[in-house]
C-alpha cells in the first residue's frame, strides 16, 4: 500500500455530455465518477484491475446504495471522496460523499466488491488489506446490509437492449453503469424526464455479454409510488443480470 492515503478524492467538472435534458448530471454519469474515483483510489493501493488480472484475479461491482439530495448542473464542479471500509460477508466494502464545488455534500453511496477468480468466475476472500486500511477510514455512510432487493414480478412491459461493444469493460462484460442505464429505460417517460432520483440500489447477479439482448422492466411499488423495482434479464435464457429500486421525487431541484 505504500505511502497511499486511506481517503481518497478526485474531482470532476461536469461536462456537457454527461448532463440529460435538464442539464443536470445523469445517474450514469455520476455512478461513472464514483467508479473512476474508486479505481484512482484502488490504484494508488496497489489493488488496479490490471495488477490484479496479472495473477488471475479481478474486482467487480456487486452491489451499490446511493442517496442524492440533488444532481449537479452542467459545468459545476464535484468532489468525489472515497475510502474502504472493511469487509462483510464476501464483499469489500468501499463508501462515498459527493459533494458540490463548495464542499457542500449532495450524496452518499456504499458499494460492495467482489474479488473473482478469472478462470472459475467465483468469488475469493476479500483483500486482507482491504480490512487493514478501514483502520484507519471514517466508516460506512450507509449501513446497508445488502439484503436481497424485491423484483418487479408484474407483467410489465419490457423494453429489449443489446449490448453493444461500448458497454463492455476490461472484464469482457457489460459494465456496471450501462446495466444502470439500461434499468433506467424502463422509466415512464414522465419520471425519466421529470423527476428527480433521491436513491438508487442496485444488485449486479450476473454478466451480460456482446450481442446478448437484456429485456428490462420496471413497476411501480404498490405503497410506494414514486419508488420503482427494476428486473433485468438475459433474453437468450430468462437469467437474471440484475435488479435495483430506485425512488424519485417530483420536479427537479
């Protein structure tokens, strides 16, 4: 680990590709800062995907909690803090803040990793590290434990997606913000385009590879109306790749 910090910050200005029709920060485009951010921080430690592909091994997103108290607008400048902070079950646990230019903070999200073997596809026990630099970290900001989140089990429409060459990661798979933004286009439009996301939760089951085609659904929740469970699936066998929760508030701030 050397000399590098426990917490870790980088900092983004949001450009005019990474904002919707509102000119505000997208979830893909924020979830994409959070990932830079991570692997900067990953690198610094020792832990890089490619360091850690060199001996058969790598990291995936398993599961991610975020909390948005607003997007940020185009050309403002955002602050992305990091740090790990331990390990629970199988999953390496790594939490951020997003704050604005001021420092003011506008988010939160905990993640969880695992570290796979790249010959069997299955998990490892987590880094020992990982556990000896959360010594000396802040802890987590949300104490999630990563339950299992509910499906969309209503007939809902389904919109189909392939996956493109651009989705792919250094792993060969889909990576895990174009599975975002592939859940989020289950959306009707009116909350899509008109709302804004408080919170998003997302369970990562399984990969998606070149040219398969991922049918996405989305219901509302029964209690719950402005909160939706998102169920994707692999076409080719029903598998499921992933499902998430996301709620949203009206208008934009």
């Amino acid at each position: 680990m050397g000399d590098a910090p426990a917490v870790w910050t980088d900092q983004y200005r949001v450009r005019a590709y990474e904002v919707g029709a509102d000119g505000r920060a997208t979830l893909p485009a924020v979830c994409n800062w959070l990932q830079e951010t991570a692997g900067n921080h990953a690198t610094a430690l020792g832990w890089a995907m490619d360091a850690l592909q060199a001996q058969g091994r790598t990291w995936v997103l398993s599961r991610l909690h975020l909390r948005l108290a607003e997007q940020p607008r185009w050309r403002d400048e955002v602050r992305i803090t990091t740090w790990p902070a331990g390990v629970h079950r199988l999953f390496a646990l790594r939490e951020f803040r997003v704050s604005g230019g001021d420092g003011r903070e506008i988010g939160v999200a905990t993640t969880g990793w695992l570290l796979l073997d790249l010959a069997t596809r299955r998990p490892l026990r987590s880094l020992a590290e990982v556990e000896e630099i959360a010594r000396n970290a802040p802890g987590r900001v949300l104490d999630d434990s990563f339950d299992r989140l509910p499906e969309a089990a209503s007939p809902a429409p389904e919109r189909a997606v392939e996956v493109r060459f651009a989705d792919l990661d250094m792993n060969r798979h889909a990576n895990n913000v174009s599975v975002i933004a592939w859940a989020l286009e289950a959306l009707p439009e009116e909350v899509a385009l008109g709302a804004a996301c408080a919170e998003l939760e997302v369970d990562f089951r399984a990969e998606a590879r070149h040219g398969e085609t991922i049918l996405v659904r989305a219901e509302r929740e029964p209690d719950a109306p402005g909160a939706f469970r998102h169920t994707l699936v692999r076409a080719g066998d029903r598998r499921e790749v992933a499902r998430a929760r996301s709620l949203w508030t009206p208008g934009r701030t």
